[in-house]
C-alpha cells in the first residue's frame, strides 16, 4: 500500500524520531471490548480517498487473525502468555536447539514469522513473540518522550523477557524496526548475544543537511 511504502521511507531516514512519535499511539491504541467491532471497512459517508485512520478492532477479532496465520506452522509449537512487570507478551516456542529469539518489525507480530518457523525449528529452539504495544501482548500506558525512552522500554522488556523464558545466551534476528530494537540491546547486553542478525533493519544515518544552492529550495521541492 502507498501509506505503507511512505512509512516505510520516512523510518529508513528518521527511524529514532518515528519511533518516538508513533509509540504513544501504539500504546493508546488497545483493542476495543466488542468482538462486533469491524475492521478495515468504510465508514458510511466516509470516502476510500479519506486520509488514513485508526479502526478500533477487538481482542476477539485479533486472536481470530492470528489464528489464521498461526495455522501456517506445521510443526508443533507451544503459545504462551509470559508475564514482564504485569505486562504479557505473547510467545510462541517450537524446535529444538540452541534458542533463537525473532524479533519483528514495526505494525507486525509473531504471524510475521509463521512460514520461517517451520525450517528455523529443524535446527534451533524457535521463540517468537510480540513486542510490548503490538500483536496479543499487553499495550501499557507510555509516559516517555524521547527516542531515549522509547528504546528504553522495547530493550527492558525484552531483556525482562529473556530472563523469565530462562534465556542467557541466544541467537538474536530482527526485522525491521525489531532489527534496530535489537541491535541496541546487543549493544546494551552483549554478553547474552550468541549471533546477531539484521534482517532489513531500521538505523539508516539521517541524510546530511543540505548546502549551497539546494539549501533554499522550498519544502515542497526537497522532498520530490
């Protein structure tokens, strides 16, 4: 979808400030209780042209879409709700094997990796889960305000999350934002990182500013 290409874009360039801007409406964003919620349809008067907007959805129409993705793994798995300073995160595990940890990216969730985990599980112990604010996992209220603070809480909690699954040294893979949400704890917790792999990852150097005649430019004409 455009949108998706233009947000795609604009976090390759700016991937701290997109986090800390998106975050808090991540976190706002909790399911809504009614399972007759709809989502992705139009509203009545509403045009398809209209801006992008949130849809509440519902906790039963969210398990329902994980259903049919999770459906996809063909070999036997355990789902679990782990619990991080009274938060769940919802896990997947399957395999066996040194333990592997999937991280994925931005909008995304542990059905991310349904059609990876099959062949990942022949040779590694397979966990999956879905970052704090995403998926099935517990979406907190945020109280930060800096990129800072916003890599604070992805990096804590799975850090916390590690420690309850039993894991001190693992096999790291993101994805996207959860490239670059796992490269800083890599960074952070070294000791505990077997190999790290960068799938895609978010962290491009915002570009240098401009000098010379294109530096006056108007707006409109530096972003073409």
């Amino acid at each position: 979808m455009p949108f998706t290409r233009v947000l795609h874009t604009v976090a390759r360039r700016h991937p701290r400030s997109l986090i800390n801007k998106t975050l808090p409406l991540i976190m706002s964003a909790s399911p809504s209780p009614s399972p007759s919620s709809t989502v992705g349809t139009r509203e009545p008067g509403r045009s398809w042209w209209s801006l992008p907007r949130w849809v509440p959805t519902s906790s039963h129409l969210l398990h329902e879409a994980e259903k049919n993705m999770v459906q996809h793994i063909s070999v036997p798995y355990e789902q679990t709700m782990v619990e991080v300073d009274g938060h769940q995160i919802n896990t997947i595990k399957a395999g066996r094997g040194p333990p592997l940890v999937l991280v994925h990216g931005f909008a995304a969730g542990v059905g991310f990796w349904c059609a990876n985990i099959p062949a990942l599980s022949s040779r590694f112990t397979v966990y999956a889960l879905d970052l704090v604010g995403f998926g099935r996992s517990s979406r907190p209220l945020w109280r930060g305000s800096t990129p800072a603070d916003a890599e604070e809480l992805w990096v804590t909690s799975l850090n916390k999350w590690a420690t309850a699954m039993g894991l001190s040294k693992f096999t790291l893979l993101g994805h996207s934002m959860g490239g670059y949400i796992s490269a800083c704890y890599a960074l952070r917790y070294p000791h505990q990182i077997q190999h790290l792999v960068l799938a895609d990852p978010w962290g491009v150097p915002r570009p240098p500013a401009l000098t010379g005649p294109d530096s006056d430019l108007p707006f409109r004409y530096k972003m073409i």
